[in-house]
C-alpha cells in the first residue's frame, strides 16, 4: 500500500503585538542601562523608534547584535589588549603576514621572534594633542598578535616592515629555527 505524502501544515503568523514590542523595547532600555550605567539619552540618534514597515523582531535582534559587537570592541579604558587584523600569504618560498596598524608609529611597535611564534606587540594611542576621547570605533591603547611559525621557518632572517600603517612580515619557509627569543627590527 502506498503512503499518501501530505503537505506541510501552512503556519500562520500571528499579528505584531503591541505589547510585546514596547515589552521588548523596555527590556533592551534596561540591558542599556545594566550595562552602561546610565540610560539611553533622550534625543540620541541612535534610539529610534521601530518603523513600521520593518519587522519588530528583526529590528530590535539587529540593534542587540550591534550592541553586544560594540561591547566586544576593547576599549583603551578596560585595560585588555586588543588584536590587529592581519591577511597571511604563502609561496612555497616564504610566508607574508600583513597587520593593520594605522596610526602606531614605529617606536610604538615590537616584534620579538622566539622560534616558534612572532609577537608583535605595541600601543595606538588614546591621547591626541591633549584632547579628551569622545568615541573611538577603532580599538585604542595596548595591543598584542602572536603568530605561528611554519615548520622548519629560517627565523635568522625574519623580516619586518612598517609603512603607511601596515606593518608586513617576510617569514622564509625553508631552514633552520634559531633557537632563543630576540627583536626584529622594523625597517
């Protein structure tokens, strides 16, 4: 005997409630507050109300996704050290590994190659010609990336360079590993 396939049962949406949404808003105000200390400012761009044309759940999941990226971002304040982003590429001869580092000047920045891994660490910094820091998109203060080595990585000759804020990382792919930690000097 052959099973009759049946069609999924159609869902039907239940309307916007009201209630819910100011619900909602209510309790994203309150995780504001929790978290920040004070409550959102009235007359902030940034608190609008949902349009209507746009889905309340869509809408207010978006806003929690962005605040809770914004507090992901360090801050010079809370004292963590925050990562440069890097892009890594590789020939069979070396490996490149590029770190945005726009506004760092060279003194600021040290690369120490201890066999296994380089480490770049330095600071962007929080200060500009005396001015009190309003709002930073860019992460601020003390940083730090270890990357690791391939196998077998001529270490002796690990190279590295700063120049218009990115500083890049000449790793040959061939060799021996000297053994000891020791700075690299930027060029």
């Amino acid at each position: 005997m052959a099973q009759e396939k049946t069609a999924p049962a159609a869902t039907i949406e239940e309307p916007v409630n009201k209630t819910l949404v100011d619900d909602a808003i209510a309790s994203m105000e309150k995780l504001y507050e929790t978290l920040t200390g004070s409550p959102p400012a009235d007359g902030d761009p940034t608190r609008t109300p949902i349009p209507v044309e746009r889905d309340a759940g869509e809408f207010v999941a978006e806003r929690l996704e962005r605040l809770v990226h914004a507090l992901g971002q360090p801050l010079a304040a809370t004292g963590r050290e925050w990562s440069p982003p890097i892009v890594v590429w590789e020939s069979p001869q070396e490996t490149v590994v590029c770190l945005d580092l726009p506004g760092v000047k060279r003194a600021d920045v040290e690369v120490i190659d201890d066999g296994d891994a380089v480490t770049i660490r330095g600071e962007r910094p929080v200060a500009y010609n005396g001015l009190r820091i309003q709002f930073a998109e860019r992460p601020l203060g003390h940083f730090r990336r270890q990357i690791l080595l391939p196998r077998r990585a001529r270490t002796a000759i690990v190279k590295a360079r700063l120049v218009d804020g990115v500083l890049e990382i000449r790793i040959p792919r061939e060799g021996e590993a000297t053994p000891g930690a020791r700075k690299i000097e930027i060029t």
